[in-house]
C-alpha cells in the first residue's frame, strides 16, 4: 500500500506538465514514490522512468528526439562497449553524416541530395536491418567489414533505405563510382593525349591502371571501355558470388555502363 505521502504525491504530480531545459515537456503519467516516475515527452511519445528530483530539475533526457546530424534518433539503444562504438552505430552515423552533414558535401560533393528512409533515421530499426543481411558479419580479404553499399540495385540511387542497401566487399563497393569531379570533360574511362591527338581507355581495377588501346574516336575509346568495365564486374561479382546477395550479385551481372556515368 502507498504511504500517505506518496498518496498525496501521487495525486499531485499525476497528470501534470513539466518543462525540461533541452527536451521540450514531459507528462507524469505514474508517479510510484520519488525515485521511480514513469514519464511520457509530449513532443516525441518517448516514455521513461526517472527520479522526482530530475524532473524538477529539468534533466530528464528524451531519447526519441533526433541527436544525430539533425534527424538520428538513439533511442534506448546501446552505442558504446568496452571496445568503442558498436558496429552498428558506426554504420549507421556514417550514413547519417554522409546524408546530412553539409561540411561533408563540401568535400564530398557526390553525396549532394541523399537522405535516408524514415526507418533508417531510428538507430534501432537500422540494427534490425543489418543483423538479418547477408554480408553484414563478413570480411573482405584484407579483413575489413563489407561496405554497406546503395548504389548496386539502382544506378544513382540517392536513398539509403531497406530496399536500396546491401552489404557488399568494398572491391565491389569501389566498383561503381564514377569519380568525376577528377576526370574533366572525356567519358568514364576515357582520357585525351595532346600530344598524339588521340583518346586511350583505360581500366582501372583499384590496384592497378590498365591500358586498352588509343583511338581516334572518343565514342570508340568509351566503347572499348564499356566492354572491359562490364567484364571485369562480371569477373569481380563472380569472385564473391557466394557471399553477397543475390539480388546484388544479379544487378552486377546486369550492369550497364553508360557514357553519361
């Protein structure tokens, strides 16, 4: 049975309004003695429970409201081991900064325009997410995690999202990009010799930068080109058939490299 005075707390904090310094207002909505108050913020519906003295304080943390680059939400998740941040919470902050930190696009201007679904903005549904993926507990021949790739289903695709994403090696992961602010005014794969007044392709593997003839033609040079990027992400996708999805190693086996790339 509930004391007198916590009887009478009861019945004078239930159901009243409280402000908190940094996470706009709280509701009582049972107070059960003084270190055990269940609260609900009124902006987000995240409820906890907390001691008397915080709310009066108006220290009370809402771990529904955004705090990562403007739109992550942490929630009652787990981001920190002994060992440093957890795998997930490095993936998923990685994304975030690459979708909304403006400074980051600044240097990386490829990443002009991407967002994430509304369910990748919660910590807790992206950590679902990855732990039922395939490649998600997997290492490349170096030894590093395989990259979480958005680009594979979707050529150009700006959102991050449970349809769009995949978790792939990041030979793969390299394989698309298309490096432009680097390559000036020739297609893909195609770079102009002044002095022999013509166009080389080129093939580059990520180890090495590989010579497929000179041409006249800038159209016969990207054409060249075409061909052999299409082959070797045929023979890179075969490599790691097995550990992919087969969703990702089909659209690799289907991709088609364009002019405008």
């Amino acid at each position: 049975m509930l004391n007198l005075r916590c009887a009478n707390n009861k019945l004078e904090y239930e159901g009243l309004t409280f402000e908190t310094k940094n996470n706009g207002s709280l509701i009582i909505l049972e107070y059960r003695n003084y270190e055990d108050v269940l609260v609900k913020f009124v902006d987000t519906g995240y409820e906890t429970v907390t001691y008397m003295s915080c709310i009066l304080n108006g220290k009370v943390k809402d771990k529904f409201k955004p705090s990562v680059y403007g739109v992550g939400v942490i929630g009652d998740e787990v981001c920190t081991t002994n060992s440093g941040k957890t795998k997930e919470y490095k993936l998923w902050s990685s994304m975030l900064q690459r979708c909304y930190d403006g400074a980051l696009k600044q240097i990386y201007p490829s990443y002009q325009d991407c967002t994430t679904s509304e369910s990748f903005n919660y910590l807790w549904k992206f950590k679902e997410w990855c732990v039922d993926q395939i490649g998600f507990n997997s290492k490349d021949n170096n030894g590093k995690d395989f990259a979480l790739c958005k680009d594979i289903f979707i050529k150009g695709n700006k959102i991050y999202s449970e349809d769009t994403c995949c978790f792939v090696p990041y030979e793969i992961n390299n394989l698309l990009s298309s490096n432009r602010k680097s390559r000036g005014d020739t297609p893909i794969g195609v770079s102009f010799h002044t002095r022999d007044n013509k166009y080389q392709a080129y093939l580059n593997t990520g180890v090495s930068r590989v010579s497929l003839g000179y041409f006249i033609s800038m159209t016969k040079a990207f054409q060249a080109y075409k061909e052999a990027k299409e082959q070797y992400i045929k023979e890179v996708a075969n490599r790691w058939k097995d550990q992919i999805e087969p969703r990702a190693y089909e659209a690799l086996m289907n991709y088609q490299v364009e002019i405008t790339d």
